[in-house]
C-alpha cells in the first residue's frame, strides 16, 4: 500500500539529511504509528508521500501509484485519493458543518444527489449530525478534528494519514479522535499517524516506527510501544516467565510494565517439566526356606564296624 524504498531529502542549507535512506512498507489495512523527536523527519516523510515535496533519491510508490510519474499538473488528482487530517483542522470558517464536508466531494465531481445521500452518514459516522449546521467557529477543537477527518474519509480513501491530530487536544477527546481512526481502520482503511502523545501509542499496541535523524532507528510490528531514546530493548524471559534485565542492558521500568500489560512474555511457552516415569513395581521374592543343621550338612549314615571290616 506505501513503499519507500531507500528514499533521502535534504533541504539547501542543512548539514545533515531530513529523510537518510528511508525504507518502509505499509500493508494494506495497517494502522502505524510514525513517532521522533521535533527534527527527526516525519514531517518530510509525510510531505513525500502527499508529493509536497520530491526526494532527491530512492523510489515512493503509495497505493500502486509510483510517485516518480506524477506530474506536477496531476498532483491534486493524486492527492483526492489520499485522506489527510492536519493539527490545525484546515477548516473553512465561513462554511458549516455540513458545507465543509460536501465541498470535498464537490471537488471530485460526486453528484448533487450524491452529497446529499453522503454527508449525513458520514457525520453520523463522526457523531456530528447534530452540528451539521453549525461554523467551525462555533464547536469545540474535537469537534473540528472531528469534521476534518469527516471531510477525508467521505471520498472513502485507501489510506488516510493524519498528522499530529490530537497536538491541541486534551486527553479526553484525544481518546475520542483515535478511538474514531480505529473505527475507520476497522472498515478497511489503511492509517499512518504521526504523533508525540505517548499514552495512545502505548494503549494500542499497534505497529510503531521511530525516526531518528532522519533514519528509521526501530520498527515495532506488533505490540508496539512509544521509544525514542532507548537503547535497542534485549529483554531475556525467565523460566518462571519473568522478564529479567538482560546482560549489559539496563531495563526501563515503564517499559517492562508496558511489556507485562501487552502480555507479550506470553509468547515464549513455558519450559514443560519432565514428566516422571511411574516407578517400578517391586519383584517379590520367593520365601527363603528356615536354615537347620540338616538343611546345611546332609545326614551321614553311619556304618557299623565289625571284624569282617577290620583288615
């Protein structure tokens, strides 16, 4: 579904690299979370792939289209493919609710009658059908968040890739916003996010990538946790099913409590025990006879001495 293959962007100026050799494949229906610091490329990344901006080497394709033969003028066509939420909502203020949302299919052509049938559901879908008619001025910045992600799934993307959505949101309705992308990726829709929030990275336990100047430092495929700074995590498993610290690594307490929430020490088995033969039945011995004089020495018969035995 997105494939960067050794991909490297560096801006005029800059000593090093935003993106250095960057490789990554997203299957179809994942849900990634893209974490680093201020500085460490995710913004470039996300920039390749809405075609913002061009790598100066490597090969992008996103959802079988090989970004190297997008033309300039072809460029808003692509991106009408692309779901895309920002921080900042991008909303129009003089338009409502309901206006914001069809103004996007308005664009790529959809009929009228369409809208019509399409807006509703898709407000339902976000639990705003109440505000419909309401300004972006007007709702909270959930809501706005909300009707952003309303106006980039109603084109029903293959892949829809939010950019620190929930930056200016508390945690409450942060909780909200993700719970709704998992909505949406649970109906099929490939999600790539970037984020510093720490906590719903770790409460999802989804695949997680970290960058780090400019290089993808870790990929967490399953049961992925929020690192940045961390030491590659080496985490040895007793036979008890423990973690214990591994030789020479020190062991983040918060990560081996994330570690024995997500039960990933579960997926080593146990070592099963020996099981024990049953013991063998004794032989029984034969009775032993009671031992007398006769029994050890045979009688001897005596013979009777005469004078025809005397020589």
């Amino acid at each position: 579904m997105i494939l960067l293959d050794s991909v490297t962007k560096k801006y005029p100026g800059d000593a090093e690299p935003a993106l250095d050799g960057v490789s990554l494949h997203i299957e179809p229906n994942e849900f990634v979370f893209l974490v680093g610091k201020s500085g460490a490329g995710k913004s470039t990344l996300i920039k390749m792939l809405t075609k913002e901006e061009i790598p100066d080497s490597g090969k992008i394709v996103v959802g079988g289209i090989d970004l190297d033969y997008v033309k300039k003028r072809h460029i808003p066509s692509y991106r009408r493919r692309l779901g895309v939420v920002f921080q900042d909502f991008k909303l129009l203020p003089r338009r409502t609710v309901y206006e914001n949302v069809a103004f996007a299919l308005e664009i790529i052509g959809m009929s009228s009658k369409d809208i019509r049938k399409t807006v509703p559901k898709v407000l339902e879908l976000v639990d705003l059908l109440p505000q419909a008619n309401k300004f972006p001025g007007q709702l909270s910045g959930g809501q706005q968040q909300r009707v952003s992600i309303a106006r980039s799934v109603a084109r029903q993307p293959k892949i829809l890739i939010a950019d620190e959505p929930t930056g200016q949101l508390d945690k409450l309705t942060t909780e909200e916003i993700i719970d709704l992308l998992r909505k949406i990726n649970d109906f099929g829709t490939t999600i790539l996010v970037t984020t510093h929030n720490e906590n719903i990275v770790n409460n999802l336990g989804k695949r997680v990538v970290t960058l780090k100047k400019g290089r993808i430092v870790d990929d967490q495929k399953n049961h992925g946790i929020y690192k940045l700074d961390e030491a590659p995590l080496d985490v040895s498993v007793s036979m008890a099913g423990r973690i214990i610290q591994a030789p020479g690594h020190a062991l983040n307490p918060q990560i081996a409590r994330k570690l024995q929430e997500k039960k990933v020490i579960n997926t080593v088995k146990p070592v099963e025990k020996p099981v024990a033969k049953p013991a063998a039945k004794p032989v029984a011995k034969r009775p032993v006879a009671s031992v007398t004089k006769n029994a050890v020495r045979p009688a001897v018969r005596k013979r009777k001495i005469t004078k025809s035995n005397v020589i």
